[in-house]
C-alpha cells in the first residue's frame, strides 16, 4: 500500500492520546464552566442594576 510502519503506530499513539486526553480536557472545561457561571448569567449579578 505504500505506507510506511512508522507512520502508522505514531498515528495509532497520536490517536491513542487524543483519546485518552479528551475526557480529562472536558472534564477541566466543566469545572471552568461551573465555578464561573456567574459571567454567563448577567441575572444572577448582586448589588448591579441595568440602567437603561
């Protein structure tokens, strides 16, 4: 097929650790998300009123 055994185990480890990494991305991106949800909800500011 023209491809070499080298290329193909790094692609393997590469895709190896893109899948093992991802949950642990996700899983820091909802502990940002929830312990800063207070800038995404303007409705749940204190002591800030919208003027108009």
């Amino acid at each position: 097929m023209g491809v070499k055994t080298r290329h193909v185990r790094l692609s393997f480890i590469y895709l190896s650790f893109l899948t093992f990494g991802s949950p642990i991305f996700a899983y820091l991106v909802l502990i940002f998300w929830r312990r800063h949800s207070r800038i995404w909800k303007p409705w749940l500011w204190r002591g800030r009123k919208l003027e108009l």
